[in-house]
C-alpha cells in the first residue's frame, strides 16, 4: 500500500527508456528509469546535445559544444551558465534551476565542472547534479600501448 502510494507521489517525475540505451540480459526488455534518474538522464541528454543535432527539432539541447577550444575565463563562465539555464528552462519543465555553478577543475587539460541546483517543480525537492564538460577533445593517439 505504502509503495503504490509513494510511486503516485513521484509518478510525474516520469519515467522511459534510461541514457544510454541498454537492454536487460535476463529478459531481453530495455533498460527503463524512473523519477530522480530519469530527470538526471534527460539533463544529460540535453547538456550532450548539439543544436540541429535532431532532426525533428533542431533548436532541442544546449549547444554548449559551441565553447570547445576557448579560453577559460569569466566571460566563458558567464556564456555556459546563461545557455545552461535557457535549455534547462525550455527543455525540463519539471524541474526549476535554482543556480548553474562552473568551477574551472583541470585547467591544463580543458576540463571544467557544472554544477545544476534544482528543484523539482511540484514537490519543492532540492537536488544537485553535476556535469563535466571538456573544452579539448577527447583522444588517446597520444598514448603508447
């Protein structure tokens, strides 16, 4: 009884497919998430992609792959958080971003930390979720095996 109630309670956090897509080894169904998870995968999916990227809605995501190979600086901080913001506010309505923090972490590698306080829109319950982004591209040619 409890249980049906606390799953009334968080049902329009939703729930879907989870990110990445995966399929469940028992019973060849695919992998699905609920509530915190799932508000935590579509920011993701929303952070990771890429203005035009879908065809059906090309305006869908952040774009903040835009900021790639630029310098570090306050002004950068300032771009990323305000196009933060926008896509969240667009693109997750259940939640209200309540601050987007950016905290330079790996300088010399082009590495920097989001951090997306939150707050889900109709029970008023405060979350985190942090994102890394990386100014550089990622590759290993330079590694010897």
């Amino acid at each position: 009884m409890d249980n049906n109630k606390e799953h009334k309670e968080t049902a329009f956090l939703g729930s879907g497919w989870a990110f990445p897509v995966s399929f469940s080894v028992d019973n060849h169904q695919v992998s699905l998430s609920a509530n915190e998870t799932n508000i935590n995968e579509s920011i993701n999916v929303i952070l990771n992609t890429r203005k035009g990227e879908r065809t059906l809605e090309a305006n869908f995501g952040s774009g903040i792959q835009q900021f790639m190979f630029r310098k570090i600086d306050n002004t950068l901080k300032g771009e990323i958080i305000e196009t933060i913001k926008y896509a969240l506010l667009r693109y997750e309505p259940r939640i209200l971003v309540q601050d987007v923090k950016v905290a330079s972490t790996d300088v010399l590698n082009g590495k920097i930390e989001i951090l997306i306080s939150y707050i889900y829109s109709k029970t008023n319950t405060r979350h985190n979720y942090v994102f890394p982004f990386y100014l550089k591209e990622g590759t290993n040619l330079d590694r010897k095996k």
